[in-house]
C-alpha cells in the first residue's frame, strides 16, 4: 500500500530543536573556589612550620578543586567558557 506524499515526508529533513548547555564563566569557578571553599577548610590541614621549604599547600589544592569541578561541569554538559 503506497500512501500519497509519504515518501516526500520521509526523506525531508526533520527540524530538530536543539538542546541548550548552560554555560558558566571560568572566573565564576575560580571564584568560588578562592571565596568560599577554601576559607572553609584552610585550617583542615596543620601548616607546617617552616613555610619557605614545603610547597604551597593551599594553591596545590585550589588547583585540584578548580580542576575537579571544571571536569563535574564538563562531565554534566556545561560549558566553562573563559573571558
């Protein structure tokens, strides 16, 4: 059985709406991470006595964290744009 114009409408292409990501500034990440985070756990951690030898323990970890939730961004379609 042929119907009248349906192989017109099969072959045409479909519009298809498409889907919205919601983005982010990278700044808004980095802000977050210096203002909120960690200020709330600097002092989980002793600091050690003799700051000039041991690396930088907070910038070691604002780093992990920036990364860490850039790729759960990332991970759930967001995209972390940069100014």
């Amino acid at each position: 059985m042929v119907f009248p114009g349906a192989m017109e409408r099969s072959t045409t292409p479909r519009k298809t709406e498409s889907v919205k990501r919601p983005s982010i500034d990278i700044a808004n990440v980095d802000d977050a991470v210096d203002y909120h985070l960690i200020p709330k756990i600097d002092g989980l951690w002793p600091h050690p006595t003799n700051e000039e030898e041991v690396p930088d323990l907070a910038e070691e970890l604002r780093t992990n964290l920036r990364v860490a939730i850039t790729e759960v961004l990332i991970a759930h379609r967001v995209n972390v744009i940069k100014p």
